[in-house]
C-alpha cells in the first residue's frame, strides 16, 4: 500500500461526511469542551472541522516526504517500518480502531502517525538535532489530543510508543548518523510541508494561549 491508497481512503471519508454532518456534530460538542488554553476566534466547529481535515490529509504527505528523503538518502531501509506503520494505521487498522469510522475515525488514524513521526524525530539524536518537528506541529497534534479525548488518547500514546520501542527500541538507532536524510528534509523542496505545519493553527483562527503549561 501507499500514500496515495491513504488519501483514497481519506476522500472516500469526506464524501460520507458531506452526506452525515456527524462529524461536524462530534466537533460542536467538544468545542465547548476544550481547555481554556485553546482559543478559537472564529466559529469554533468550524475551525475545528477545518483544522481537522487538514491534519488528516497531512498525514499521507508527511508519510510520502519521509519515504523520498529517505530514498534520496539512501536510507530507505531505516525508515521503512515507520513508514509501513503509519500506512497501517490507515489501511489495516488495529481491532481497537476498526469501530471507529469516517472523518472521527481518520483523525485517529492521522494522529497516531504524526505521533510515531514525532517519537521517530525524538528518538534518534541527530534527526532531533536537525529540528525537523516544529513547536507548531506539536501543538497540532496536542489539539488533535484533546479532540480525540481522554482517556482514549493517551492510549494511544502508549501504543506510539510500543511501536517505536519495536522499530528503534536500541541504543544503536538512537546515535545512528542520520546527517543525510536531515539535510535531505531540509532541501527547499520540502519547505512548503514546514510552512503548512507552521500555519495550520493560525490559519485555521485557533490558537494556544500564553501560561506556565506552554
């Protein structure tokens, strides 16, 4: 399977809401929900739906971006049971998932990838350095968190991290040189993918306010 099978999957899911709304409906519910420190100037099932759809649809991007720099890298065989994972996560779902459908089932999907993304960046000390995971998208995927919902969520943390302990779980992987398939995802090719993180929040008229917790 590839990306492309991913946002198959992902627009068959945005027909079927364009016929429910049920999705909408989840998002008006848990906006009057959210922590005080997610602030929403605009309608906020709106902005939510938006901020939503557009971090689903992220996924199989990010998904493609790591698999062309790492076989620009030539690192492919590193980087390819994250890259099969995160597929997984959409087109072979686990029994845990399967209940889950539509776009409130996707975003789950959407968010354990960017999450084994991020611990794969955490993971390994010179990916880490390289600064590939922006404050921005980390954010992102906090929003994602609290959509989803607790206790939910931080299972699937959990799981995330499993996952990542079985691929790179040896101190091997964590001082592995990666400097090439840094400088490869850092090449002006992929700066859009910086600039769609960076300004996926602001665009979408949320925002995270200033305190101790940030």
């Amino acid at each position: 399977m590839t990306p492309q099978a991913v946002l198959e999957i992902i627009d068959q899911a945005r027909r079927q809401e364009a016929r429910s709304g049920s999705f909408l409906r989840q998002l008006k519910d848990k906006a009057t929900r959210l922590p005080s420190s997610i602030v929403i100037d605009g309608q906020p099932a709106t902005c939510l739906f938006q901020f939503a759809v557009e971090y689903i649809e992220m996924a199989p991007r990010l998904i493609e971006c790591v698999d062309t720099c790492a076989i620009d890298a030539g690192t492919k065989p590193l980087f390819q049971p994250f890259i099969d994972a995160a597929i997984r996560y959409f087109t072979q779902p686990s029994v845990l998932l399967v209940r889950y459908d539509g776009l409130d089932g996707l975003l789950i999907r959407a968010y354990l990838c960017h999450r084994l993304m991020e611990e794969m960046h955490d993971n390994n000390r010179s990916i880490r350095a390289g600064e590939l995971i922006d404050l921005e998208a980390t954010r992102a995927n906090l929003l994602a968190h609290e959509l989803i919902g607790e206790p939910f969520a931080n299972e699937l943390d959990d799981a995330i991290t499993v996952t990542v302990l079985q691929i790179a779980g040896t101190p091997d992987y964590y001082d592995l040189d990666l400097d090439p398939f840094v400088e490869q995802f850092n090449n002006r090719a992929w700066d859009w993918m910086r600039n769609y993180w960076e300004n996926l929040l602001e665009r979408n008229h949320i925002r995270f306010s200033l305190g101790p917790a940030l």
